[in-house]
C-alpha cells in the first residue's frame, strides 16, 4: 500500500493500470516520500522491447483509468527491473534509489 493525503493506494491496481498500456512490458509502482503528505505514487516502467514510450503517454493512460489520486507524480522509464529469481519486481530496491533527477515529475513536466 500507498498513502498519499490520507488515502490508500494499491500498488498492485496501479500496476494493473500502467501494465495494460499496450506500449508497456512491465512496471512497478511504489511510495517515495513526499515534502506535503505521507508519500508521493512513482512508477519504473519498462517499455516493450524497440517501442518509444514516454512518461506523458502513461499520464494520460491513467487519467482515464485511474482515480485522480492514484495517478503516479514521479515517472523512471526503464530498460529492464530488477527482478527476483521467481520474476516478481524487487520494489524495495526501486524505492531505495528514490527520485532522482532523471526521473519526470507530473508536477513539473
């Protein structure tokens, strides 16, 4: 889970969301801190292999699919995850990295 302004987020339905793209292999959301509330919603995605995916063609993915809330802030568009030995996203390394400056924030553009 996810909080963000006091409410709960599903990792595993954003995910759900951003994974139905067409464009889109496999993505992992999670929570990073956030400097106005509990945390902020980011997402790594991994695009399908030889297709150009861009962070504002999953924003408006989402908008249409997705509580306004849920929609992720931070954007890392990713050659590949990590990965556990059975395939599942190591999230917990994701969150550790955080937002960087390579990362696209929806609040900036």
């Amino acid at each position: 889970m996810i909080r963000r302004r006091g409410e709960n987020i599903s990792a595993f339905e954003v995910d759900e969301v951003i994974e139905g793209h067409p464009r889109v292999l496999k993505c992992a959301a999670f929570g990073v801190p956030s400097d106005l509330t509990e945390e902020d919603v980011m997402v790594a995605v991994q695009p399908r292999p030889g297709i150009a995916l861009t962070p504002e063609d999953i924003v408006v993915w989402c908008q249409t699919r997705l509580a306004r809330h849920m929609v992720p802030r931070y954007f890392d568009i990713v050659d590949s995850l990590p990965l556990t030995p059975t395939q599942k996203v190591e999230k917990y390394r994701l969150k550790e990295r955080g937002v960087t400056e390579r990362n696209w924030d929806r609040q900036i553009g």
